[in-house]
C-alpha cells in the first residue's frame, strides 16, 4: 500500500485548550487524527477528513478540549478505499499556561531559511536539537522563511511564479528531514514576509491590481535572462504566493481577526476592496505576542507609500490597549526591522508609518514593550527610547537574521545605522552577530519580567547573549499564578 503523504505532520496554534495538526496529501485521500496524554488516557479523535485538490490536498484538524500545561502524543492515520487505517506518523506536544498565568518559558526565533543552501542541514540539525535541549514551547518567524528570490538556493532554477512552483518552494524546506521533524514536535508561529513572493516586492496602487519589484532587482533579472514572468510580480503571482503560503504555514497560526476572502476554504484571494490580512494575536501564559502583517496592504508607488491598512491600525491600537491592562509583558512582531535600517527591509522606509507605530506604542504608556523582527540579515538587539509628549518609553527590538542567509556579499548586507524618527531620542546596540544565525529567548516572572537570549551559529556554538531587565508591573496588572 502506498501512503500518499507528501509534506508533515506539523503542529500549530497551540493554546492551554487547543492545537492544530496539519499535513499535505499528493493526491486525494482520508485521514484521521487521535491525541492522548502521555500518561496514555485519549482524549481526543478526529472524524475522517477527505482530501481537497482545490486546497492544495492540505488536511486541517482543529483539536478542542485539551487541558493547560499538558503533554500530549498524537498520531495521523491514513484511511484507504477499504477502509483500512495505517498509522503513519507521530508527534507531540505541550499545551500553553492559562492566559496571565506567569510561567517560564522559551521560544526559538528564527529567520530566512534556504533549503537548498550548503548548509542548511547543518542549521536546522542545530536549531532541532537546541530546541529539544532548552524545550522550547515554540518556534516564532517574524519575517520571511522561506526565499522565493534565492535563486538556486530555493530548490527551484527561478523565482516561482505559479503555484505549482510556490509549492516546489515548501517542498524543498520539507526536504529537510530536521526540518521536519522540528514541526512534528514543536508549534510554530509564522508571519509571512516579502522574500515569500519576492524580493522587495509592493503594490503599486490601492486597489492592489499592480505590483512591482525593485528596478535594480528586475535589470538584474534581464541581464541574467531570466524569463519575462520572474521580472514582475502580477496579481495572480501574488495571489499564488498567498495561497501557498497559507496552505503550508499560515492555518498553523492563531485565526486572524480578519483574514482575507477565501482563507476560509484554504484558497485566500486579493480583492480590491477587502481589508483583510493574515496578522493575529496569541497568547502563552502572562506574555501576549502580536503578529503583524506587513505585507498584504503594502504600497509603494511615487509619493503614495503605505505599509499598514487603516483596519490594521485599528486593530494594533486596540490590543495595544487591552494588552497594557491585561499583561506584563508584551511582544509585536514585526517582519521588518523598527530600529535599524540599511539594505533589507525595515519600517525607516516609511517614515509615517514609523513614526505613528512609535507614538501609538509610547502614548499609550506600555512598559516591558519588545519588537521581535527579521528585516536584516544581521541579528540585532536593540535598546530604544521614544519621547511622547513629554513622556519617554523604553523598548527593545530583538531581530534575527537568516537561518540560512542570501550570497550577499557583506558589505551589501550589513545594517548601514540607526532608524531616523524624531521621537526616537536614544538608541543603543546591545548586540550584531552576522552569519548563520537562529535565536533562543527565555521569559521568567521572579522576582520581575526578565527576557534573556542568545544567538547560536553554524556549529550550534553561542554568537552573542545576554538579558533585558524589566520593570515590576505586577502592582497594576491582575495575575495568577507565581511561576
């Protein structure tokens, strides 16, 4: 009997109540799911679930009615025409804290990935067993995983431009076995980010018909002879970009608030008038994390420069709001970099933008605030001060660079200085670290919030560490638990 899986299992959008297990058919079939406690009580089974070619043959189940802080094994069983189940994978998992429930906890970040690249099995070999060794509760990317423009490293001899192609492009990440069994045994969180569809690439009018690449990136192109379709960037590439995407990595995410038509069915589309976007909030214990979507509505074309939908300022200010009252500590997640710029992709591009991001964040009086982001190849941590009114803030940016970074020569990636905002009054770099590169982040709550990270290298060796000391905000802020 041939079992027709392609790509997984993996896990995601984990809660203290919930998960999701994913995995990708190569043609179309049934599947089945249990999860049980690794005590060995079951608690949970699927009901057979068929196969869609329109969705990419993707299989989605939704587990409900876990319990907090709970381990658990599941097993993907595939189910054939005589209805006979073979068991063909497992996996498990862990279970979040309740909401504002202090626990510790750590996280790996981590930033493009070329699976093609020399050393990519090395890479993700370390960042598998460093994830194991620190039991890690989940992988975070704030940016791009994968690169659609790294040509070969991607796996493919061009750019993808049709969905077939963007899905060779998961193909090949999957192709890792590290890889995979990293998602077979961690959550994951993910944003997508530019490299996704291509390299700095933006809409060029608000009804999002028309998007362009860089002039330099499509002369370069023709130069190297690249065909016509890899030079642009139609709506149809994007919209090819957006559905593999989604159908891989983004229904492993925590439900968008307000996603785009047709997420629903696996298949989301870019139409004029929709405001919806694939960022979203979740939360782990006392620590909420804000994903941003930088993406979807972004336009630069002449004077007309927008990154963010004013739906989705709406939605950054109101949990912003809520997670000032309700947390003590707070992450946004940001596939571009806040406090840095140089080649790559950074929120300095659009000085508006930047500036309203900084007076939202500082105006509303947030403590113990810290961007998570990928925009440049170099890792960064960054201490920041933003005066508002008379009133100055504290943040941090922790950005992480490439799992696998482009063949970029170095002196055409390395961030050029700071971000240029006139309510930026201090910043200082508390550590760059170039190079192969993922990051481990440790949350504690005793006797005050405290993040401490270390970047890793190639040989899994410490590039940089160290930790942020927050304030005690425990006063103002009703929690449970003590961690």
């Amino acid at each position: 009997m041939t079992v027709p899986l392609l790509l997984g299992p993996a896990i995601g959008g984990v809660a203290s109540d919930r998960a999701r297990l994913w995995l990708r058919a190569s043609r179309p079939s049934t599947w089945k799911a249990r999860v049980s406690e690794v005590a060995g009580r079951a608690v949970w089974e699927s009901e057979p679930v068929r196969t869609q070619e329109e969705a990419g043959h993707l299989v989605l189940f939704s587990v409900l009615g876990l319990r907090p802080e709970r381990a658990y094994r599941y097993s993907v069983v595939f189910v054939d025409a005589t209805g006979q189940e073979v068991e063909v994978a497992r996996g498990g998992f862990r279970t979040a804290p309740r909401l504002t429930e202090r626990r510790d906890f750590t996280f790996c970040m981590l930033g493009t990935l070329l699976p093609q690249a020399h050393h990519a099995a090395d890479m993700l070999h370390r960042v598998r067993e460093q994830a194991r060794k620190e039991d890690a509760a989940f992988f975070l990317t704030p940016g791009p995983l994968l690169a659609a423009d790294a040509v070969p490293d991607n796996g493919l001899e061009r750019p993808p431009v049709t969905l077939e192609e963007y899905h060779r492009l998961y193909q090949a990440a999957w192709s890792q076995p590290s890889w995979g069994l990293a998602l077979q045994e961690h959550p994951i969180f993910p944003m997508w980010g530019h490299r996704e569809v291509d390299w700095g690439w933006a809409w060029a009018d608000v009804d999002r018909t028309q998007a362009r690449l860089p002039f330099w990136l499509r002369w370069w192109r023709r130069w190297q002879g690249f065909p016509p379709a890899s030079r642009e960037v139609s709506r149809q590439r994007v919209v090819a970009a957006l559905q593999a995407y989604w159908q891989h990595l983004g229904v492993l995410t925590a439900d968008p608030p307000a996603p785009p038509e047709g997420a629903d069915v696996h298949r989301p589309l870019i139409l004029p008038a929709d405001r919806g976007h694939l960022g979203y909030a979740f939360a782990y214990g006392a620590a909420a994390f804000l994903v941003l979507d930088l993406h979807t509505h972004r336009i630069r074309s002449g004077l007309v420069r927008r990154l963010l939908h004013p739906e989705q300022w709406r939605v950054l200010e109101g949990w912003l709001a809520t997670a000032r009252d309700a947390y003590p500590l707070t992450f946004v997640v940001t596939s571009a970099a806040v406090f840095s710029r140089g080649p790559g992709d950074y929120w300095g591009r659009f000085p508006d933008a930047l500036r309203r991001l900084l007076h939202m964040v500082a105006a509303r009086g947030l403590r113990n605030l810290i961007f998570l982001s990928h925009g440049l190849e170099w890792g960064r941590v960054v201490e920041a001060q933003v005066q508002v009114d008379g009133h100055t803030a504290r943040l941090w940016e922790i950005g992480v660079g490439g799992v696998c970074p482009g063949r970029w020569p170095r002196v055409a990636w390395r961030p050029v200085g700071r971000a240029v905002s006139p309510l930026l009054q201090g910043h200082r770099v508390l550590a760059s670290v170039s190079g192969p590169q993922f990051a481990c982040l440790r949350v504690s709550w005793q006797p005050a919030p405290r993040v401490s990270w270390t970047f890793f290298g190639l040989q899994g060796q410490p590039l940089a560490e160290g930790s942020l000391n927050l304030e005690n905000v425990y006063d103002r802020i009703a929690l449970v638990g003590t961690g």
